[in-house]
C-alpha cells in the first residue's frame, strides 16, 4: 500500500479521535448530555476509527485496503443519515418526541453503556441547540464529519494500486 494511501487511515482515526473527544470535552466540561442519536453518532464514529486505526497498523494491499475502505464508509454513510435525522430535529423539534424515549431505554440498557456511561449513556434532549459554531449545530458539523471520513474512505477504496 502506497505510503500516502496508509496515512489517510491514520487521518480518519485521528479525526474521529478528535470528533469524539470534543463531545466529551463539551459533555463534562460544557454539560452539554448526549441524545440517544448523539450516541449512535459516537458508535459510529468508534467503528469508523478502529476500523482505520486497523487498516493503518495492518498495511494491507489492494483488496484489504478496500474491505477496510468499504467498512469505513458504510459506517460513516450509516452516522451521516443519523446526524442528518438529528439536524432535522433539531430545526422543527415539534415533530418528534426524543425525551425519555424507547430509543434512549434500548441504548441505556446495553452493556456499553453501562461499561463506559460516560461515553455511551444517552440522557439529552435531541432538539436541544445550545451549542452552535458558525450558525452550525453540533449535528450539521457531525454531518460534515462524516461525508469527509466517508469521501476518504470512498477515495482509497477506488484509488488504484501503483506497484514500484
């Protein structure tokens, strides 16, 4: 695998990285509480890193590059069409109810949850719009996050292997 090839794995896991790690920073600093598609988001962004931390540290070539590629972008197409849910909830709250929802009981109650609730417990309100940057919500910015990551995956995936 070409060396830039490799390194735009490591891109993506160290965007996630960051992306989660800034919902952190702005859930115990900020006291802003994760939705439960806020921490569907997160689950996408943890499968979209490790699968690129993988990809980096296993240096595969053509067809392992595109199978982490492919898994890469699934999960970012997956985050993208929750963050764009949550977008929408968050500009006409009227039509959806997201308190204490089943959502938010199902997620609660799995395992990760419980193992790490800091990270994983859902407890916020899906329309809340506090936190804006650049008249951007957090889900519109997570929106971009995830086309990015998924328009890298897609371009490794159909790149095409030069042999030196």
């Amino acid at each position: 695998m070409r060396l830039g090839i490799r390194y735009l794995f490591l891109f993506i896991f160290l965007g996630c990285v960051s992306v989660i790690g800034y919902a952190l920073y702005l859930q115990l600093v900020k006291h802003l509480l994760p939705c439960p598609l806020c921490v569907v988001q997160r689950v996408a962004y943890w499968l979209m890193g490790l699968i690129a931390l993988l990809a980096f540290f296993h240096n595969s070539h053509a067809t392992g590059r595109r199978v982490y590629s492919g898994l890469i972008a699934v999960f970012a197409i997956a985050g993208a069409v929750v963050a764009l849910r949550h977008a929408w909830l968050v500009r006409y709250p009227e039509a959806f109810e997201c308190g204490i929802s089943p959502e938010e009981k199902f997620l609660n109650a799995l395992p990760i949850a419980k193992w790490w609730p800091s990270m994983f417990e859902a407890n916020g309100d899906c329309a809340d719009s506090t936190w804006k940057l650049m008249s951007l919500t957090i889900p519109d910015w997570s929106v971009i996050f995830f086309l990015t990551f998924g328009s890298l995956a897609a371009y490794v995936f159909f790149v095409r292997h030069s042999r030196r």
